[in-house]
C-alpha cells in the first residue's frame, strides 16, 4: 500500500493508504480528525471541506495520495488553543448552526471566501455557498455569521 | 470505488508513457468528474495517472489578442485572472460560475474538455469562442474537439496541454442552471468575432453545438432583437425531469438574446 | 431574571465542540475491534428473490459475515412493528408484515435483502456487490394513481386494491347539506409532493454485544432512543430492556426522519452478537434516498362552501396518502389525526368532512417529516381560502380576518376533534401584513410589470396541533405508546446541577433552551447546569423529540422536576433557618424567610442535602434529585402568519422570493435567538418543498431523484433572509406557557409561497401550478395559457 505524507493542521503526519483511499477517509478514520464530515456522496454538499495549501476543498473528492506534500487544515485546526478564531466566534454569535454537521464545511469554505474578500456582501455570500448544503438553519444566520466573521477577521481580531 | 494502482508523472511524456502502459488506465487532472464516477463504481480503472505534479501544464499566458490557459490551470485561476478578464471577460465569467468555488479550486481546463459532459460550460466557452485545443500530439479547432456525449477527438493516451482562446470584439456567456445540479440546462456564448459572431449552446443537446440561424441572424443585426422569435429546434435535444426539449429550446433563444445583450 | 434566564438570547452551550470539530456523531465512533456492514438492496422496485447464493461474496478478502433475510426468519424473530393502528370505515388497517431482511419478495428499490459484515467498509462493500441475488422482476404501482387502478401490481395480497384504510372524520351528509345552502363553492386539486428529508447526516449504527454482561449497545442516529429500545427490544429482536442500551448522540439533523425504527439498527444488534465485535454501518446518501422514510405525498380534492360574505360554510376534502411499500413507525396517523383534525385552521368553518384513503405502492415508506400532516392540511385550507377570496373578488387577508376564530372564542372546539386553547389571529396576520408591507404591494407589481416581471403575494394563517400529546386522547385514536415526557433534575452537592430529559437535540440547543429554564428556576449560573439527553442508561424513560413537542412536553416536565426539587429544598431550607416551611419563600437562588433577613443560598441547602448532619433526617430522606413524568393535558396549538411575496421571470419561469414575512404565537419564548433559527430554517424547507424539492418515481418504480443532482435541495442563493417576529398568547394548560416552534416554518410556507406564485401568474390566466413550481412547469403553465 502506498504510504502518504502531509501536513495536517502543521504537524506532520503519514500513514499507509490504498490507492482508493479519500483524503476524508484518511482524515477520519486514520487521524481520528472526525470533525471534517461526510453528508452526499456527489461532491455536493461541502460537509467534508478543508483547506489544501491554504484554499478550500473538497476532502470526499480527492484522494489521500494526491495530498503528498500538501499543508491540509481541517475545523480542528483552526483556533489557536482555546481562543476561537473569529469566523468560529461569529458563527456561535449568530446562531449560525443547529445541528452541526455542516458547520465545519461551512465554516472552511467561509474563511476561503474572507480570505480573499473582507466584506463580502449578503449576495457573495450567498454565491460562494453554492457548494455548502444546510438544512437546518435556512442559511439566514450562516450567511450573518460569515459575514460578521469577515468582517471581524479583517478587523484584526486574531484573524 | 474499486482499488488501483496511483501514479504520479513527472511530465507530459512520462503521463503519456504511464498511460499507455496501464491495461486499463486512466488519467486525472482536477479530478472533479472522474472520482465521484469511481466512487459510484462507474468505472474500474488499472491505474490512475495523476497530471497534478506537472507544473508546465498550469499556468495561463495573455499576449496578443489570445489567452493561453494551460490544461490543469484550475477554473478559480481563469476567473479570478485581470488579465484573462482584460482580454476576454466572457472567459473569466464563465469559469467563475462553474460548479461551486470548491469545484473551481481544483476542477481543470483540461480536465472538463476532454471529459466533454454535455452540460459543462467550458465546451460552449470553447467553442463560442473558436478556441484552439492543443494536445502532446497536434492542435484541435474547438468545432472538431468535442464530438458527441462525452466523447472527443483526443486519442487513447492523447494529453490536453492547453487551450488557446483568440480574444473576440465581444463576447458574452449566459446559463439556465439546472437547479439541483448547478450544471447547464443550458448554457449559451455568444462571441463578436473578426471571423464572425459565434453562437455556441451546451446543456442543451448531447453535446456542445453552434446555432448556425442565430448565427447568421446576428451577422448582419448583432443585437438581441435579431434573435426575437428565434428558439432552437427541439427535435434532437435533451430531455429529463428538469426540463422539456420545447423548454430547452425555448432557453436557448433567451439566453442567447440575453447573451448578446450583455455583450454591450 | 438571571441574565441567562429565561427570555435571554442565551449563545448554545453546545456550540463549542461543533464549531470546533468536536461533536460526536455516530459515524465518528469507533469501537475496538470494529467490522463494516454494507447491506445488499434491491435494485427492483417489485420482484420475486428466487436465490440468494452468498458463497462467492463469502470467500473475499475481509468478510466476516453474511445474513439473509432466510438466516433472520430461521430465528422466529419479529418484523418492524407500526406504532399506530388506524381504523377506518371497514375496520383496522391492513397492517402487513415489514421483515427487516427481506425473504421472498422485495416491494421498493432500495429494499434490503443481505447484509455483509467484513473487516473494512470497503471489503464489506466489494462483497456486497459479489452477494449474487436471483430476481424475478415483477409489474411495480409506484404512485398513488397507479396503485388505486384497476389491475394495478399488488403490493401486499392481504391488501387488495393496495388500500392500507378508507377512514373518515365529520358527517358528510351534514356538511352535503352546508354545501346546499351555499352562495359560492370553490374547488381545488392539489398534489402536495413527496420529499425527502435529508437531515445532513445520513443515518449510521454501531451496535456491539458484551458476552460477559450479555447486554447489547446500539449507538443509532434517532431522536428518541428509548422508542427504539422498546420497539427493536420487545417486538423485533425480542431483547429485554435491562440488557439493551440505546445511545444516540449527537444528531445531525432529523426533521421526523431518524424517528422511526429502521431495519439497519435491528440488523446490526441482532448480527453483533453473532460476530462478537462491534458493527458500524453508515448510510451513503444514494443509500438515505432509498431508505429513509419519505414525506408528504397526498393527492387532494377540496371544497370550501360560503355565503354571500364570504363566511365559511362547510369544508370537503377528499385525501389519498401514500404509505409506500410498507407501514413506518408511524405513518398511519400522519394522514389522519395529524392532518384532518387540522381542517378547520384559524377559521370557524362549522361543518366539515374529511376523507383518507391510505395507499400501499412499490416505494419507499412514507411518514413524518417536519411538520407531518399539518403541512398537508395548512396548504389545502391555505390553498383553498386564497383562491376562495380572488374567486369572491375579496382581499385575502380581508377573507381570513372574516372567518377567524375570534381572540375571545378560547377554549374553541372544532368540528374535526381538536380543542384550540389559546391564539390571536388577528394579531399574527397584522403583524405579518406590517413586517411584508402588504399595502405597498401594488406599487411593487406595478414596477416589477415595468421590468417585465411578473409579482405576486400570498398570505398563510396556519395552526399546527403541537406539544405531541395526551396518552389517553392519543390511545382512544390507535396510538401504542403513550406520549408523556420524562425528566430528571439531579442537584450535585455543590449546587450544579444535570438535567436528563427524555427529548432529543438534533439541532434544536436544548442543552441551552433547558439549562436556561434551570438557571432561571433554581438561580444558579447557566455554566452550572449540564443536559443530559440521548442515552437510555443515564435517562429514566422518554418518548424523543418531534412533533415540536420537546419544550411544551419535555419542558413541563422539567418544570414539574423543578417543582419537586424547590418544595424539598423550602423544607431543608426552613429546618436549617428554623422557620416554618410556609414562611420560606424562594427567589434568585437564595431561600428567605418571609418578613426577616434570614436568608441561605441554593448552594448550601443542596450541601445540606448531601451531608446530612444538620437535617430533618425523620421527615426527610437526604440527596436532591427529582424525576418527573408529563402527560399533557392538550395539544398545544402555535399559529401565525406567512406572507411571502414572489417575482416571476416569464421568459423563463424561474420564480425568485423578494420577501418573506413571519409572525408566529408560540406561546412564550425561552431563547428568542433559537426560535428565530428554528424558524428560518423551517421556512426553507417549506420554500424548498414549494419550488425546489420534489421526489419522483418513474412508472417502473425507479427513483429518478436519487441523488442531490437530481433532488433540489435548497441553498444559500435560493432564498432571501427573512423577516421573523412572534406575537405571544402563552399556552394556558402547560406551566412555562410554550407552544412549539420546530416546525411551524415547514407547515406555513408553502402555502404561502404558492400563492403568491398563483397570484403573480393570474395575470397570465394561469390557474393551477404544483409543487414544485419548477422554472420548467412555470413556463409550461404559461405557454399553456
């Protein structure tokens, strides 16, 4: 089997993958990081999303192996300790989740869209959700979240 | 999905020896269509030859008046281009509303042509634009790439390297999203070119195909009220629970009227 | 009030471990030992199974296991029981047998038939595909029409003509009689389309046996786990409860769907002690299209009878509801007790009948999903009342404020068996008319009309019977379970205290809506209360949560614990002040004694409690922990107004929502924050039902929307942000007032939404849409007219 190395949430890690083995799989199963999930199996609903070299992506649509060398986050690595980064903060504040499935995919995808937009409007938003499927909260409050939580992160807080 | 052998290649040529030495292998760009087909055990390749370690293949060029994209330059990278959206902003727009951001941040060029989905955006791009589809072996005219329902002109083992769009006088992209799926149920480009003005439709049919009437009728009046009146002819086109073949037929001349009303 | 009291938008406690990546679903456990299990399904709609030959599938790399539906009958075990039992005109419903593995015959693609366990999800899975299943194909009535004509493919032979019941409510020949005095009849034939739920998680098991305890552990995905150790343990696997712990922790998501007992859980207990190691198995979403319990899916005919005013003389409304392949859970009273005893909504119609024929058909079984009935019956008195007013050339908001039931009528008996006990219509339909600025609206279609754009309003008034339920009312009507709520307040010596509910949070923030009440009660610090649900180990008893029951049923039960824990504490209290237990009163967490300046804490009298040394040890046993158990004494009845207001794009028929309006009675308010949530949530999925979802069948029985590329769900771009409010009339028979509010959004919608689409097309001579208003039919329509 092959063996995989990569960075997740900086520390590094391998581990002997098959070939066929999704980089969500490995994440979960191998790494015990159960926070990144899987809700569809079409690529679509966006629970499993994570960063790879620093942009989002969806974890159930690569394979483990093709994150050879690659710097990956997932939901576990994004506060720093205990302090909760301010897109985390802004959702809690906002009650921008329910049951919490979706939450890490919602929450990886929106700090993509902060990094590259530090107010995004109501309709950018809404746009950049198109592969973020929650049935919970009618995105009404995820939507205030993400941007309160861009907003916040380009106000330098921790972000 | 069914197991198999993983391959990275360091080059076209070292892609294309992979290739043709696996019984029954497959090459990988984004990745994007291919593994959500091995997940449903669609397809059951040997070997899965993975194009993402070749550095020369990613990458776009603008220089006069024609955009280069190389094959595995991912659809974020033409959106979020200045020069691509300086030259030919229709290009930009349309990657940029391919699939959904993550789609875009992995999803390639290369990859979307030859897979040649019929309701993929790019192929209209392509051929609305009279782009050029260069390969390991030759180059390929848009209008002779795409040549049915997930089927190409590209030969067993024939490499995508990149795609070279002449910039138009005016171009514009219009899409009918299916709703579910987010892909075209149809999708229409409208190009202003010095050759001619192209009007190109996927989603529609079985494969990317240019309104040849809308065509001439934008020839000598390029405005939206050259097309009033004008649908696609239903016969041949798609249908499914989403939509009619009359309703596609009918979308075609809307989006194609609002097509060339965008392009100013 | 504490500043997290009640009332206060309190942030949720259980925030923390979601936003971090630290919940704990079911498919993030991971048992030493594990195995996989993938099910074999059929791929059929409708065959005979002439074979079944697992030795190929047997010998692959990994297995370690392989069940038939032949090896589960062997045993003399049970089939999933229905835990309702309508009768109808001709009797008891036809109740046929549903075998968790399927023996002889399969009756919906996706039926199971083997399962493989193995050392990994992926070896389960390629030896599934090797499990070699002979099928006979057989003819398949995959829908309501099919199923009822003559000649159709019999879906059970003890249910000829595939009716599950006829049942009726009210006296047709009285309402006949209404019909004949009337000024004005309006018809209407509406289809409310059959959905599938799609909580985010998709449903998954771990079932494991301990042999030196002989007990069994099932970590399920369910909203009520005690529900199904009862059912799993005393009617399918024949388990006793003391040796059977059913866990389910957090949930992502249920919407009514991860109520019900499903074959997977059964499957896995029984095989887990047969392999003696754990068994996970997690369903892929193709797999939760074809599995999990579908809803809705009526097809309807409604007529509303009035006089020369437009005041409501009579209702008809004939019904045929499709069950699918086999009973669920519950699925009997959706379309009965859940729905036809909602006819009368706000309104003072007198006489009113209602039919229901029960369909059996080669799909999926079909039962409670958000709302469950009340969506049905809100959008045919909602459909109809509209179209009655345009038809009487009368304002709909006008019509309804005619026909209300007025603010002084409580309690109000219906004709169809409910008894309302609180409500303000009036108030909800201002406030809603205000919040959408239903008086500008002809000067927004006129501007829309400029762009070519075609606007339209529409209002729904909608009641829901909620606060599920009075056992005794609930058993006279066929119900085998009663439907009281238990709770558990345990004061630790410290003064911190742990609530275990019998409810279920899949997303609800119960462990925030409840510790508030505790914290408000008890004056101790929200961060002192812990909630403990999903875990019939830790947990006396509790029927879940659904319905929109958990705070008006689970809550009262809290209430009452509460009850118990401050009538001992006043005795403590009054032993260590040396007063009389009449003159201690209680507030803000310290104990008084009533004209003096004598006062102790909470926290010392729960010390007391626990290290007894200065005690009434004679009168009174030591500790502070109390259980109580609710029975309701009503529904509870939450009521409101929707406005929704549509732009319709002719040129392509997509319909886009400009706004959206809600003002809701649930009674009082612990947490306005997660009302509001639970609201808007609600509101998509009735938004999403209305224009985006819509499950179809093919005449083979096929599913032709088996995935989320052909299923619609709706996203972030589909809808608007809303404008949310509540008008109060507390609930008077339950002690915190509170009605419910889960799943008001989900019944009020689409009625609303689809007015407004029929208002905007009337122009266009357009009469009838259905759900989904697909930008495809909506063009249809219009071409058509």
């Amino acid at each position: 089997m092959p063996t995989v190395k990569m960075n997740v949430n900086g520390e590094a890690v391998s581990g002997e993958v098959e070939a066929r083995t999704l980089l969500v799989q490995f994440l979960r199963e191998q790494l015990r990081l159960t926070g990144t999930h899987v809700g569809c199996d079409t690529s679509q609903c966006g629970a499993c999303v994570v960063h790879v070299n620093g942009v989002s992506a969806k974890s159930c649509t690569m394979l483990a192996v093709q994150c050879e060398g690659a710097d990956v986050t997932t939901i576990e690595g994004v506060a720093d300790g205990d302090t909760l980064h301010p897109m985390q903060e802004a959702f809690r504040d906002n009650h921008g989740l329910q049951c919490g499935f979706c939450t890490p995919g919602m929450i990886m995808s929106a700090l993509d869209l902060a990094g590259r937009n530090s107010a995004p409007s109501e309709t950018e938003v809404r746009e950049w959700l198109e592969g973020n499927i929650c049935r919970c909260t009618g995105y009404h409050n995820i939507v205030k979240s993400i941007m309160a939580g861009a907003r916040a992160m380009a106000a330098g807080q921790g972000g | 999905m069914h197991d198999f052998t993983y391959r990275t290649a360091s080059s076209v040529a070292d892609a294309a020896a992979k290739v043709a030495a696996g019984e029954d292998a497959v090459l990988m760009a984004g990745g994007m269509t291919l593994l959500p087909t091995l997940k449903q055990r669609l397809a059951q390749p040997s070997d899965v030859v993975d194009l993402g370690g070749i550095d020369s293949l990613r990458g776009i060029q603008v220089s006069g008046g024609t955009v280069t994209v190389g094959a595995m330059t991912v659809h974020d990278a033409v959106a979020n281009s200045s020069e691509v959206a300086a030259a030919i902003p229709a290009l930009a727009a349309l990657a940029g509303h391919i699939g959904d951001p993550q789609v875009r941040n992995r999803g390639t060029i290369g990859g979307s042509i030859s897979n040649n989905d019929p309701a993929a955006d790019y192929p209209a791009g392509l051929v609305g634009l009279g782009a050029t589809v260069c390969t390991d072996r030759r180059e390929i005219a848009a209008d002779d790439f795409f040549t049915g329902m997930f089927e190409t002109a590209l030969a067993d083992g024939e490499i995508v390297t990149s795609v070279r769009f002449p910039a138009p006088e005016a171009a514009a992209y219009m899409k009918f999203p299916n709703p579910a799926s987010r892909y075209a149920i149809v999708g229409v480009l409208v190009a202003r070119t010095a050759g001619g003005v192209r009007v190109a439709v996927t989603g529609a049919a079985s494969c990317v195909y240019r309104e040849t009437a809308m065509e001439a009728a934008l020839e000598g009046n390029f405005s939206p009220s050259a097309l009033d009146g004008m649908t696609a002819s239903a016969d041949d086109l798609n249908e499914d629970i989403h939509a009619s073949a009359e309703y596609r037929a009918h979308l075609v001349g809307v989006m194609a009227r609002r097509a060339v009303a965008a392009c100013g | 009030m504490p500043k997290d009291g009640i009332g206060a938008s309190v942030k949720r406690k259980e925030d923390y471990r979601f936003i971090t990546g630290q919940g704990a679903y079911t498919d993030d456990i991971d048992r030493p030992g594990q195995t996989f299990a993938v099910f074999v399904r059929s791929p059929h709609a409708h065959a005979r199974i002439a074979s079944v030959d697992t030795a190929a599938a047997a010998a692959m790399p990994g297995v370690v296991k392989i069940l038939t539906g032949a090896d589960y009958a062997a045993e003399g075990l049970g089939g999933l029981p229905c835990g309702w039992q309508v009768t109808g005109k001709d009797g008891p419903m036809v109740e046929p047998a549903h075998p968790p593995l399927a023996v002889d015959r399969v009756r919906h693609v996706g039926d199971q038939v083997a399962v493989v366990i193995a050392n990994s999800a992926a070896e389960a899975r390629d030896a599934a595909e090797a499990v070699a299943v002979a099928y006979e194909a057989l003819p398949a009535a995959a829908s309501i029409e099919a199923a009822l004509a003559g000649g159709a493919a019999q879906v059970h032979d003890e249910a000829p003509g595939n009716l599950c019941y006829d049942w009726e409510i009210g006296d047709k020949a009285d309402v006949d009689a209404a019909f004949a005095d009337a000024h004005h009849v309006t018809r209407v034939e509406l289809v409310n389309n059959r959905l599938v739920p799609n909580a985010m998680e998709p449903r998954a098991a771990v079932a494991e046996y301990d042999r030196a305890t002989r007990e069994y552990t099932l970590y399920t995905t369910s909203q009520n786990p005690h529900v199904i150790r009862l059912l799993m343990g005393a009617f399918v696997l024949q388990l006793p409860e003391h040796r059977l712990r059913v866990v389910a922790p957090d949930v992502g998501g249920g919407f009514g769907s991860k109520i019900f007992h499903y074959a997977e859980e059964a499957i896995l207990t029984w095989a887990s002690s047969k392999v003696a190691r754990p068994i996970k198995w997690t369903a892929e979403r193709a797999e939760s299209f074809v599995t999990d319990a579908h809803g809705r899916d009526h097809v309807t005919v409604a007529e509303l009878a009035m006089d020369r005013d437009g005041r409501f003389l009579g209702l008809k409304v004939d019904t045929k509801a499709n069950m699918g392949a086999y009973l669920s859970t519950f699925a009997p009273c959706v379309p009965t007790y859940l729905y036809a005893t909602l006819l009368a909504g706000q309104y003072t119609t007198p006489k009113i009948w209602c039919g229901v024929q029960a369909v059996f058909t080669h799909t999926v079984p079909v039962d409670a999903y958000r709302g469950a009935g009340r969506p049905e019956a809100t959008f045919v008195v909602e459909r109809i009342v509209e179209t009655a007013a345009r038809e009487m050339g009368i304002d709909p908001a006008e019509l309804r404020r005619r026909n209300f039931v007025p603010s002084d009528a409580f309690p109000y008996q219906t004709p169809v068996a409910l008894v309302y006990d609180s409500g303000n219509y009036e108030g909800t339909l201002a406030a809603a008319l205000a919040a959408a600025d239903y008086n500008g609206f002809a000067a927004r279609r006129a501007e829309a009309e400029s762009r070519g754009k075609l606007r339209g309003i529409g209002l729904s008034a909608y009641i829901e019977a909620c606060g599920i339920a009075p056992s005794a009312v609930v058993g006279s009507l066929g119900a085998r379970a009663g439907l009281y709520e238990c709770g558990e307040v345990r004061v630790h010596p410290t003064g911190s205290v742990t609530f275990f509910t019998g409810t279920h949070s899949h997303g609800q923030g119960h462990e925030t809506t409840f510790a508030q009440i505790i914290a408000e009660r008890l004056g101790v610090d929200i961060d002192a209360v812990e909630v403990v649900h999903g875990d019939t180990s830790k947990i006396p008893f509790g029927m879940g949560t659904y319905g929109s029951r958990s705070l008006a049923v689970g809550g009262s039960a809290l209430s009452r614990a509460l009850d118990k824990v401050e009538t001992k504490a006043k005795r403590i209290a009054a032993h260590l002040m040396e007063a009389a237990e009449g003159d201690i009163e209680f507030a803000d967490g310290q104990f008084t004694v009533a004209g003096t300046d004598k006062s102790v804490g909470f926290g010392d009298v729960a010390l007391t409690a626990y290290v007894p040394h200065n005690y009434p040890i004679e009168e009174l046993e030591p500790g502070l922990d109390e259980t109580a158990f609710y029975d309701p004494a009503n529904f509870t009845f939450p009521a409101g107004c929707h406005v929704c207001e549509v732009e319709i794009d002719p040129e392509t028929g997509a319909v886009e929502i400009a706004s959206f309006a809600a003002s809701d009675d649930f009674g009082n308010v612990i947490n306005p924050m997660i009302v509001e949530g639970q609201v808007h949530g609600g509101i998509v999925q009735g938004v999403g039902q209305a224009l985006l979802e819509g499950c179809v069948y093919d005449s083979e029985g096929q599913l032709a929307t088996g995935s989320y590329m052909d299923y619609t769900m709706p996203r972030a771009d589909d809808v608007p942000s809303f404008s949310v409010s509540t008008e109060t009339t507390p609930c008077p028979h339950n002690p915190l007032g509170v009605k419910g509010c889960g799943e008001a959004g989900a019944i009020a919608a689409p009625a609303a939404v689809m007015n407004a689409v029929h208002h905007a097309l009337s122009s266009r001579g357009v009469s009838r849409i259905d759900m989904p208003a697909t930008p495809a039919r909506i063009w249809q329509a219009l071409n058509a007219a």
